[in-house]
C-alpha cells in the first residue's frame, strides 16, 4: 500500500511566515545597519578566533570561552565558518544570515502552531508569531552581527521544551530535543532556565516519571555549573557592575521586564494572568496534553529571563532591545494560553476571559506601539546613520593613515569598541585589513567576500518582494488547510476544577486587598509628587543651570537628566555628566548662586568609584573672584547606580556670597559619571541619608505594587466568582 502524499499546507505556512520575518528584518539591515563590525565583535570574534586562525593557532578550546555571563560557542562557530568560507568579516552579512536563522525559529513555531491548534487561532498567533519577530523593537539583534546566538536560543530552547514535553522518552525526536537543550547551554547564561522549565513543569502536573525528570535535573545543573564558572571570570566593572543594587530596584525591573513590552507596571500581572489561570488548571493534572505542558513551560522560561535580566541589568532603567526576542516568547505563551481558557470554559465564564484578552491586547498592543515608535528604538533610528558613518570614517582613517586618532575619540570608542589598542592590533595586521569589507576603502584586489556582500545587499534590497512572497505563500498555506482540513493533535477540553482552583483565587484576591492597607496613603499613587518634595524642596536653588566649559562635541548645556539614576523620573533632578552613556569626559559648571543659608545640602550621586571625578564647591566673592574651593569626598558613590549621597556643607562664614558647582569628569576608561541636584538650605532641614533615598528610590515599586494588588484582588475575585460552579454554595 503506497504512503499518502503529504499535506503542504504545513509547509506553506511556515515558509510563508518565516519568509515575512526575514523580509522585514532584512529591510531593518539595510536602513539601519553597516557593515563594520562593533563593541563585542572585535574581543569574541576578532582577538579569540579570527587572528588565532590567521596564525595557523586556532584551538578548539578557543571556542569554549566565557563572555560575561554567557558561553557565545555557536556564534563563535559562526563567525568562523562565514569568515573562512566568504573571505570577509562583515557586520552586514553576518545580520543578513541572522535575519534567516530568526525565520526559521519562527517558521518552526508557525507550524507546531498550525499542526496542533485549530485553524483561526493558529493563524492569529502565527501572525503574532510574525509581529513580534519582524518590529525593530529588538534592532540590537537585527543589526548586530555578534548577535547570533539570540535565534539559536530561541531554536534550541523551543525543539528542547516541544520535544521533551511531546515525543516518548527514547525516541529519536526525544533525543534531538536533550541535543537540542544541551546546544542551548552554549548560548547564552540563562538557558538553563529551560531544563528547569521543565522539571517545574512536570512536578505541577503530577508527572513524576523519572525519565523525564532526571535528563533536565541534569541539564539544569550542567547550566548552573556553567554560569557559576562565567560568573567567577567576569569582571567586576562594566555588564557587572548593571546589577541591581537592591531589592527594591531588582523588584522594579523585575516588575518592568514581566510586563513587556508595556512598560505600566500592572502590566505584569494582566500580560501573564493567561498563564496564572492556565497553570492554576493544570496543577495536579497528570493527563494535561502536551500542548498545555509545553505552553506552560514555555511561560515559565520567559518568565526566568525577565527575573535574569532584573538582577543582571536591574541597574538600568527600560527594556534592552537584545532582550526583547527572548520575552516575545512569553507574550506568545499567554497567547496560547489565552485560547486553551477560553476553549475550555462554559458560556457563562467567558465573558471575564472576553475583558482579559481585551485588556490583555490592548496591553500588548499599545506596549508594541510606544517602544517600536519611540524610546530606545527610536533613538537609534535617529542615530544609526551617524554611527555608521563614524565607524567607517574611523577604520578607513587608520587604514590610510595608520593614525588611530579617528578611534580613540570618545564619541567613537562608545560605538566601536572601548580600548583603541585592542582595535589598532588588529588593523595593523595587513592579512585582517584584507577580511574587512571594500567600503572602507582599503587598497586591496577583489575577493570573493565582495561577491557574497553585493549577493547579500542585493537580497536584502529586494524585502518587498520577499515580503510579498512570504504573505503569498502563508495565504496559500491558510487556502490549501481550508480545503483540506487543518490536521491537528487531539485535544481534551479544559474543565476548572473549583475545588483548586476557587480557593487559590479566592486567597489570592483577599491577600492582595488586605496587602494594600500596609502601605502610608495606600490609594495615592503619584509618588512624583514625593520625589519632587524630597530632591527640590521649596528652600533649593531656583533655576539652577550648568554648561560645559571644556571642549566638547556635545550640546554645552544639556546636562540635565545626565544621571544614570532609577526611576527615569527621579534623574531629570539631577545634572550630570551621564550624556549619551558613560562615553563623555569634561568639566561642567553652574552658573553663581548666592548664599543666603548657613549651611546647605547637596544631593549628589555617581557611579562606580573613578579617579579623576570630582565634584567642587567654589565660593567667589562679589567680582567673581576665587575665595575658596571645597571638594566633596566622595563624588562616586561607587555601590550602586541608584544610589545618591547628601553632601552637608557649612558656609556661615560665607553668607552673602555666592558659589558654583563644578562637575569635574576627567576619568582615563570610559566608564563612570558624576551628578548633583540644587542645593537646599540645611538649617532647618532633617539629617537625610542613604537609607532614606533607598526608601524613597521604592516608591515607583509601590506605585506598582500597589497597582498589581487592586488589579489581582478585583479579577482574582471575580475569576473565582465565575469559575465556582453554578448551585453551590460558597460557604457550606
């Protein structure tokens, strides 16, 4: 009997949503992206591989080195692999295959869509599959060459979650899936997440097969292992040093990251009660379908990498665009989540669940909105033809002139890579000259890196016909199911067990109300007006203003804001030499003010301890004349980034002359900043310190908490209203 021929609908699906996302993507590259490589690039791709193989030195070990947090194995494999086979090292091409290896996650994802749910739903989340991959929201990863191992981790963790949750142990899709976790190791620090995803999934659920159970036991502490050996040789300056100072500040992030891509604080619970409600159906469920397993699992990684990324980076106020694939993951979860609830209720609960997939959407939606329209993306877009000129103006400079001055300003060393020596070694050497692309016009022959260039510019120039081709092929896909049936895996219904689920909600809703009274004016949320209050008091300096008296390429007086300080609001008090990162160096002074007070404090701050920061008090008499200087002692507060010191200063013999603050920032690395706020009479002003700004630096946290508490106990209560069953009562 001959084999049935098969359905291509799965296929038309998937290339056509791959083939969409990679158009879009390939479009990003070509507005957005140049082709010298940049930052990271040049320590893991052209110091660790590229000149060791050059040098005929080249080991495997070489590849199995730690950066940061991480172990980049694939991407340095990669980056071997298109340098030996197309003779070029180019930032560009390197995107270009990026895009196509971001495709084919998402073609994969397309088809366990279509091949398991019903047909209008797999194709509402595919096309939200295709969204969220194709926004410029993540242009780190679109742009970035080094940033390989984004989709790899994606394609690996998703096969490993799938396969170990779906195929019987022992199988050969079982074992690609162990292969596949394992690979996920090696991409980036926090993929051990997914192996624990998964013994959390499977103890949930009741599953206590060990087969199951102690492939990812061992797989989560072979992760863990690998992270603590990282951990332990990653400097203590730099990515370090972003880590959350805190526990308040790690609860702010943490808060920010569970909510994207909305940056509103109860965000983080309506983006994710899809899940909270999926997983409270699952609890105890040994027959839960694999998709429920695998949708669950797959919240629960994403859900570990906004809780890395609040301690690793909790320091730094936003979303970080490198991250933003890895959390797109955990809205497409509650997604599926959203249509397993809904399938599986009775008429009379779904109208909750109507008002959460509307305020679910209009979450995601608006979150989309802002941070692809504004914020960091927009400011890239903003700047990105600018950096790549000066990238390319500077290598093509040393290239001709063997002067390295072009790389060692400031302004270029914050877009290419810190230390210019590291760059000049490498530049000077004429066979890694010869890699770089013929752009930066270095006097060499044609090679064939150039045909692959001009092949890749050409691809990537045509996007709209890709685009067309892909929304062609997907129509086609959705056609040729809708004729043919869309076959997919069975499923059972999910029925709510009240005797479960009702007392977790029920106690969820009167936690969260009680929880609301312990906080001072508990329905007050505009903790704006506290820092307003706290840092320009009503006896501060009025309209204070400071310039920059050194030589500079940056606007002489925007320094306002200049604060690597957390929340974003609480910076704008502040003026400092934090511009456009930790990158400027200079002097900065305000105008004269007079001194009418006997003493006065000053709020200060800066990050980490550098030599060569200062912050200075100058008394001048009424000619402007130097009397006296005082130096603040400790300008850096160096613990921190949230951190602020206060700065209590006896003038009474100086009354009736004035004074202006000087920001010295003259550090020799491109790292640190320092700060100040208006001084304010301290004669009648309590004794403020540290620990008080500490207190005050929560209150973005309690506005959030706050709001998370009204929004969980209000449809905690109602979900458990809706879901006890018709005719009992609550009370027996």
């Amino acid at each position: 009997m001959s084999r049935p021929s098969p359905n291509p609908a799965g296929w038309l699906w998937a290339t056509g949503a791959a083939t969409l996302v990679v158009a879009a993507r390939w479009r990003e590259i070509e507005l957005h992206c140049g082709e010298i490589p940049f930052l990271d690039q040049w320590l893991v791709e052209a110091r660790q591989i590229i000149i060791p193989w050059l040098d005929g030195k080249l080991t495997f070990a070489a590849f199995f080195q730690p950066h940061h947090e991480h172990w980049p194995v694939w991407t340095r494999l990669i980056v071997w692999l298109e340098t030996a086979l197309w003779g070029q090292w180019n930032n560009q091409l390197q995107a270009t295959l990026n895009a196509v290896l971001m495709g084919s996650f998402v073609g994969l994802f397309a088809a366990w869509l279509r091949r398991t749910l019903p047909l209008l739903p797999a194709l509402l989340l595919t096309l939200l599959a295709v969204v969220l991959a194709s926004l410029p929201h993540s242009w780190e990863n679109i742009v970035w060459g080094f940033q390989s191992h984004m989709p790899l981790a994606l394609l690996f963790v998703f096969v490993y979650l799938q396969g170990s949750l779906a195929r019987a142990i022992g199988t050969a899709g079982w074992w690609l899936a162990q292969a596949a976790g394992l690979a996920a190791l090696f991409t980036l620090g926090s993929m051990w997440a997914a192996p624990l995803a998964i013994l959390l999934t499977l103890l949930w659920t009741s599953d206590w097969n060990w087969k199951r159970l102690l492939p990812a036991a061992l797989l989560t502490l072979s992760g863990i292992a690998l992270l603590i050996i990282a951990r332990l040789q990653q400097p203590t300056t730099g990515a370090y040093a972003m880590g959350a100072a805190n526990l308040p500040q790690f609860l702010t992030a943490l808060l920010m990251q569970l909510g994207w891509p909305s940056a509103w604080p109860g965000a983080a619970l309506l983006g994710n009660l899809p899940i909270i409600f999926l997983a409270l159906r699952l609890r105890g469920k040994k027959e839960a379908t694999a998709l429920d397993r695998t949708v669950l699992a797959l919240a629960l990684w994403a859900a570990a990498q906004a809780v890395a990324f609040a301690y690793a980076r909790g320091s730094y106020s936003g979303f970080v665009s490198r991250y933003a694939d890895l959390l797109a993951l955990g809205v497409l979860a509650n997604g599926i989540a959203l249509w397993r609830l809904f399938q599986g209720s009775q008429i009379w609960s779904r109208v909750l669940l109507i008002v959460v997939v509307l305020g679910w959407s209009a979450a995601v939606g608006e979150g989309l909105r802002f941070i692809n329209s504004q914020g960091h993306t927009l400011y890239f877009h903003e700047h990105s033809a600018s950096w790549m000129q000066l990238r390319r103006a500077a290598v093509t400079q040393f290239l001709s002139t063997n002067d390295p001055s072009g790389l060692s300003l400031p302004e270029t060393q914050a877009i290419l890579f810190p230390n210019t020596d590291e760059v000049v070694q490498v530049l000077e050497r004429p066979d890694f000259a010869a890699l770089l692309p013929a752009s930066v016009g270095y006097n060499r022959p044609r090679s064939r890196g150039d045909f692959y260039t001009e092949s890749a510019q050409d691809l990537r120039r045509n996007w709209e016909e890709f685009a067309y081709c892909g929304g062609l092929l997907l129509f086609l896909g959705l056609i040729v199911s809708l004729r043919n049936g869309a076959a997919r895996e069975p499923m059972d219904y999910l029925t709510p067990s009240a005797a479960s689920v009702t007392p977790a909600l029920a106690i969820l809703a009167l936690g969260s109300g009680a929880l609301i009274f312990s906080w001072p004016h508990p329905f007050d949320f505009h903790s704006d007006h506290s820092w307003t209050d706290f840092i320009t008091p009503a006896d501060g300096i009025k309209d204070l203003k400071f310039h920059i008296i050194t030589e500079t390429n940056y606007p002489k007086d925007n320094l306002v804001g200049g604060a690597g300080l957390w929340p974003e609001n609480f910076r704008n008090a502040f003026f400092g030499t934090h511009i456009d990162g930790p990158a400027f160096t200079g002097v900065a002074q305000s105008d004269p003010f007079p001194l009418s007070a006997s003493s006065y404090i000053i709020p200060f701050a800066g990050y980490p301890a550098s030599a060569g920061n200062a912050l200075l008090l100058r008394i001048e008499d009424d000619k402007g004349n130097l009397v006296e200087e005082i130096t603040c002692r400790e300008p850096n507060q160096g613990t921190g980034m949230s951190d602020i010191g206060f700065w209590e200063v006896n003038l009474e013999h100086h009354r009736g002359k004035s004074a202006r603050l000087v920001l010295q920032d003259q550090r020799s690395d491109n790292e640190g900043w320092v700060a100040v706020a208006p001084p304010y009479s301290g004669n009648d002003s309590p004794k403020i310190s540290t620990a008080h700004h500490r207190f005050w630096a929560a209150q973005g946290t309690h506005s959030g908490l706050r709001s998370l508490q009204i929004i969980s106990a209000t449809l905690a209560l109602l979900a458990a209203i809706s879901l006890f069953p018709p005719g009992r009562r609550l009370l027996s």
